[in-house]
C-alpha cells in the first residue's frame, strides 16, 4: 500500500506462489484457507485483495491478528466475504461477514509443550507481582464470559434472540460442575485446607523472625568486638 494513497496497492504474486509451493512440500496434508493482516482492523481494500485471493482459495477466509491486544480474549477476528442485497434495488455489493474462530494446536504440538514443560524445574518462575498480575487477568476474563453469558440469557428471556439448546445444555453442565458449598463434607476440607495453608505461612513468618533476630544478634556481636 502505498503511503501517499491508501488507494494504491499491490499483492506479491510471485512471492505468494514461491510461498505456497514451499508449504505444499512442508505441510503436503493441510489446506490453505485464506489469508491474514494486523490490522487491527477491516481496512477499505481489504475486499479488493480477498477478491484476488480467491484465485489461489476459492472461498477465502480473512483473519485481523491484533498484535497489541488491548481486551482480554482471542486476538483475532475472522471474515468471510459476502454479497449484501440492498433494498433499493442498487446493485449488490460485495461486504465482509464475521465467522466464529478458535485457535488451537494439533496433538503433536500439544506432545512437544508437554515434554518442554517437564524439563523445567520450577513452573512458578516469575516474580509475585508478574503471578498476581496474571490471575488478576484470568478473574477479569472470566468476569467478562459471564457477564456474556448474562446478557446471553436476558436476551432470551425477552425473546430478543432464540433459544439455542445447545448453549443451554453447556451452561447446566457447568452448574453441574459447581461445588455444593453448603455440603458439611466441603465446608470440612475447605476450612482444612485453608488451615494447611495458614500453617505454612505462619511457619514461614516465624522462620523469618527468628533468622532477622540471629543477624541481628550477629551483628551486635560483631560491631563489639570491632
């Protein structure tokens, strides 16, 4: 694209056509399915370059990768291209759809972190506030899934979207899931556990104490003796 005109652009046919021979001899068994852009969002010529991409995948799916997320979840959003009927009768015109995505990873690549992970000693590396940070983020996504599930189920309830019984059913297996907090046998192991956990921290303060009291001891000796 050039920078004195967004208008003006060209695509790397030779480049695309050097890459694709190269990934068919790499990867013989999986399919290409479209192409990608760091957008971070739909740019006006991005239509124009799907429509060219077609020639090398028929029904191309467009991805924008944020490479600087700002919100919590998956950083990419999918596209497919459509033909959007207007009601005044103009001609049709070619428009982007948003198709549900997920990333993944294949079974070997789930074996290769598998046996990475074993190699490392300490899976808790990291400074406190980095492990903070980090579960602080998980809370704040989990908070953002279930205010969707929340505003999911209230538009269904007003009759604003339909029902869909697969979503039901999940949403049932994850109360299933959830523990009975008033059972007596949970509320049992929940105060053990936490009395484990308050032991070892009390331990570990009173360790402290008594190694800063020995310095300390230490170096009143020290600086009498000097």
């Amino acid at each position: 694209e050039d920078d004195r005109d967004d208008s003006v652009w060209f695509l790397d046919h030779d480049y695309l056509e050097n890459m694709y021979g190269m990934f068919k001899k790499v990867n013989a068994r999986e399919r290409i399915v479209g192409w990608y852009h760091t957008g971070p969002k739909l740019h006006k010529n991005d239509i124009a370059i799907n429509e060219l991409i077609k020639q090398y995948c028929t029904n191309s799916v467009l991805v924008i990768i944020d490479v600087k997320p700002k919100d919590l979840g998956l950083p990419t959003e999918a596209y497919i291209s459509v033909e959007e009927i207007h009601d005044d009768g103009t001609p049709t015109s070619k428009t982007f759809e948003h198709v549900t995505s997920e990333i993944g990873a294949e079974e070997a690549e789930e074996v290769g972190v598998e046996h990475l992970l074993r190699d490392i000693k300490d899976t808790t590396v990291g400074t406190l506030s980095q492990r903070i940070t980090n579960q602080v983020h998980g809370l704040k996504g989990l908070n953002s899934k279930l205010l969707d599930i929340r505003s999911y189920l209230e538009r269904v309830t007003a009759g604003k979207l339909p029902i869909n019984h697969q979503i039901i059913y999940q949403l049932q297996d994850v109360f299933n899931l959830l523990p009975d907090v008033n059972l007596l046998e949970f509320t049992k192991a929940f105060y053990l556990k936490t009395n484990d956990q308050m032991l070892v921290v009390y331990l570990a303060s009173l360790i402290r104490s008594v190694v800063a009291l020995h310095n300390l001891i230490n170096n009143k000796i020290s600086n009498r003796d000097a």
